[in-house]
C-alpha cells in the first residue's frame, strides 16, 4: 500500500512529465517566455534532486527535444547520474541540430567528463554519415570532435581542421565542397542550407537557383519553402500524408480556409491511418471535444500550435475509433478551416459530448473554461459522482499548453485525468499514462511503467 509520501513521489513526477511534454520555454498565449523558463527550470531542478532516478527515467516517455536535452545535460553534470544506453537512446532520437546545439552547450560549461566524451563519440560514430553533417554543421561538428578529444582519421579530419592542405577529397560531398568555392554547378550537389550560401556568393538568380536545388530539399525544408518558391515558379511541396501529424495540420491551419480544403482533410486521414496502424477501429465509441477557442491561437512563437494539435487528434481520434464525432467549441462542422475564435464553453460542449454515452471522451484543450466559468468543473463532478460512478466512460483531458504559474497543464476537472501532449502521434501512449494521473495506480506501477518503457528502447 502506498504510503503518503509516494502519492506526493507520483504526482510530483507526473507534474513533471507533463511540463516536459508540453513545455519548451516559449511564450505561450497566458504566460511569457520568462515565466515559462523560470518555471521548468525550477521543476527539472526539484525533481532531479527529490528523486534522482525518476528524473533520468523520464528519458523514456514522449517527452520533447527541448526537455530532454535539459535532462541530458543535467545528468552529464553528475557523475554516474542516469543510465547511458538510456541517454544514447534518446539522443539518438533527437533531430541533429538539436544534438550538436547540447553538445555546444556542454562544451561551453566544460562538462567533459569521461562518460561525456564517451557518450559524444558513440553519437558522432553513429551517425549515418559524418561527412554529410561535416558539410552541414560544420562549426558543429568541430566544435563535438574537439571535446570528446577525437582524432579524425584521413580527410575528415583534413576537412575540419584543414581543408587547404588537400588539392582533392574522396568523398563526394567533400569534393563537391570543395568545387563550390569556384565552380558553379557543384554546389548543386550540397545541402540546401550550405549551398544557399555558395549561391549568393556565386550571385546566382533565385529562380534559377530554387528550380536546381529542388530535388535535394529534405521533405521539411520543402514544405518551408513552398510559399516562397512559388514565387519563383518553383513547386516544392513534398508528400503532405507522409508529414508528422502535428505539422501537417499547421501547414494546413496556415493556408487560407478555402485553399485545397479536400486535398489537407485526405492528407490528414492518410496519416493519421499510418499513425494509428493495427490499433485503427479498436477504440469502440469515441466523442471528442476540441477547442478552437481564441486561446488556441498560441503565441507568435508558437503560432496555432494548440489548434494544431486538436486537429491533429481530432483524425487520429477518427482512425482509432469504431465510431467517432468530434465536437469543436466553435460548432463547426468542417474541423481544416478552423480558425482560432471566441470563447471557451468547454462545460457545454462536455454535456453534448456525454450525452452520446461514447467508450471515451477525450477533452483537446488549454483547460481555460471561461463561458461560463467552471461549468465544465461542474458538470464534471456531478457525472462521475451521480451519474457515472463506475467509470464507464472512460474520460481523459489532453492539455498542449503549460501552465508556468500552475508548474503543470491546466486541469478542466479533479474528477478527470488530465495529461500534457505536444504531438498528436503520443496520444495512444499519453492515454495509458492517464492511468497514473487519475490516482488508479500509485508509485510502484509508475516506476514499473517507467522500467519497462526503459527496457523496450
């Protein structure tokens, strides 16, 4: 039996948990960027020193980049702090840019321990090709190689550190390097990144240079580039169904509502059929309710972010589902025009939803419930004391948005579990985590889930 002081252990990790999943230090649409920081500063520092062990744990939940590089570091700082296969495993998972910028950070606060240096060397040997990510980040990769005190054998290292005393490279992206300085056509065969840069030393006409440069953009750089190529006479989309789910729905929320309407709402189901695999039509009975309240605007920092992520569950709800309807604050019935507008009647739109007496209702939403205030709370309340009280509606509260005052999402209802989330792909895995919000489950099975997640990376 769990004893008072492992129910605070398990809420103050799942506290946690959430601020990492959501959190990333950004201004948000109630709280600035310095209050977001000073928050989870505070919380990484509470956590990693009351409970040292769940802190690394948390490595193997869907936790973002930005967090988990935070942990990284912290545990680096410590010696024998954190499990290494563990940390290797995560990095392993982080976009390159993301890596190299912790790698500079550590550098910089001269945490170069011998478990750092090893564990920098294991990434840097991992990576499927170096030489591509020494063309790309080379400033980067220099700055990585000098601090896990690494000899670079043959013309890597040449590259890096002395690229004038080769007349010629083997490889080709090096050569191709090598070419750019003076010959225009090479620099067609290098990153987008890098040979934007030759480009304009070449003065090369942007037109000119975007219809070249096309087929070696990464499928992200096209979709960044699609408004501004066009422009040029450059179509760069790439393959919208093959996309993240999250970021599909914010290229679709930044196009104007009557633009391809069709084409996004059939990328979406594509995805989020892909997302949903084996585990599409097992749900049972599914309502939704998704807010695309004026809050869910976001911040410019993370613009519609929040409506993205409600659409995004809203298709993927859809694929899990036998049967589904999602429920939108603003009653629209056509869920990719949506446009963040109004009011917050979360409490009314929970009453429509519970009415239908669905397997599950899932709530996508900041939890600021304002109209009227505290009628979600309520209704809430009253249904799973009265009305429900066996739980057959299994009811979850999805939260992207921190609460940097709060130190945790904003919750709708004690009554109801509520969990943070930042892609729409977590969803099935945040759900299971609920569990362990609603206080069904208590420090044991956390630390069991915990383990296991650990286990299976």
């Amino acid at each position: 039996m769990d004893t008072y002081a492992d129910l605070i252990e398990c809420e103050d990790v799942l506290l946690f948990a959430n601020a990492a999943i959501t959190s990333t230090g950004q201004r948000e649409f109630h709280g600035s960027a310095h209050e977001q920081r000073l928050s989870l500063d505070f919380l990484h520092r509470y956590i990693q020193g009351n409970y040292p062990d769940l802190y690394a744990a948390t490595l193997a939940l869907d936790i973002n980049d930005h967090n988990a590089a935070l942990i990284i570091r912290n545990l680096l700082r410590e010696p024998g702090a954190g499990d290494g296969r563990l940390i290797a495993w995560r990095l392993a998972r982080m976009s390159p840019p993301r890596v190299y910028r912790l790698f500079r950070e550590l550098r910089r606060e001269g945490i170069n321990n011998r478990r750092t240096r090893a564990i920098v060397r294991g990434w840097l040997a991992a990576r499927p090709d170096l030489a591509f990510d020494a063309v790309k980040y080379r400033s980067a990769v220099k700055g990585a190689v000098r601090h896990a005190h690494l000899r670079l054998p043959g013309e890597l290292g040449d590259f890096l550190f002395a690229p004038r005393s080769r007349t010629r490279f083997a490889t080709p992206i090096l050569e191709a390097w090598r070419r750019a300085h003076y010959e225009r056509a090479a620099l067609y065969e290098l990153p987008y990144t890098v040979a934007e840069g030759f480009a304009a030393r070449h003065g090369i006409d942007r037109e000119v240079f975007m219809a070249r440069i096309a087929p070696r953009l990464t499928s992200l750089e096209r979709l960044r580039l699609t408004r501004s190529a066009r422009k040029d006479g450059v179509d760069t989309e790439a393959d919208l169904a093959a996309m993240p789910l999250v970021r599909l729905a914010s290229y679709a929320l930044s196009r104007p509502s009557s633009e391809r309407r069709d084409e996004f709402a059939a990328a979406l189901r594509a995805a989020a059929a892909r997302v949903a695999g084996a585990r599409a039509g097992t749900w049972g009975k599914v309502t939704a309710v998704l807010d695309d309240s004026f809050s869910s605007y976001g911040s410019p920092a993370k613009r519609r972010r929040p409506l993205a992520v409600a659409l995004a569950c809203h298709y993927l709800l859809e694929a899990l589902a036998g049967s589904y309807q999602g429920l939108w604050l603003s009653r629209r019935a056509d869920p990719v025009p949506a446009r963040p507008l109004g009011p917050t009647p979360l409490g009314q739109r929970i009453i429509d939803a519970l009415e239908q007496r669905p397997d599950r209702l899932v709530i996508v939403s900041d939890g600021w419930d304002n109209a009227p205030p505290g009628l979600a709370a309520e209704v809430l309340r009253v249904w799973r004391r009265r009305l429900d009280p066996a739980g057959e509606v299994g009811i979850v509260h999805l939260n992207p948005v921190y609460d940097a005052e709060r130190f945790d999402v904003r919750r709708v209802s004690p009554m109801v579990p509520t969990v943070g989330i930042r892609d729409a792909e977590d969803l099935p895995a945040l759900v299971e985590l609920a569990a362990f919000a609603q206080g069904r489950t208590g420090l044991d099975e956390l630390r069991a889930y915990l383990e296991d997640r650990a286990a299976r990376r």
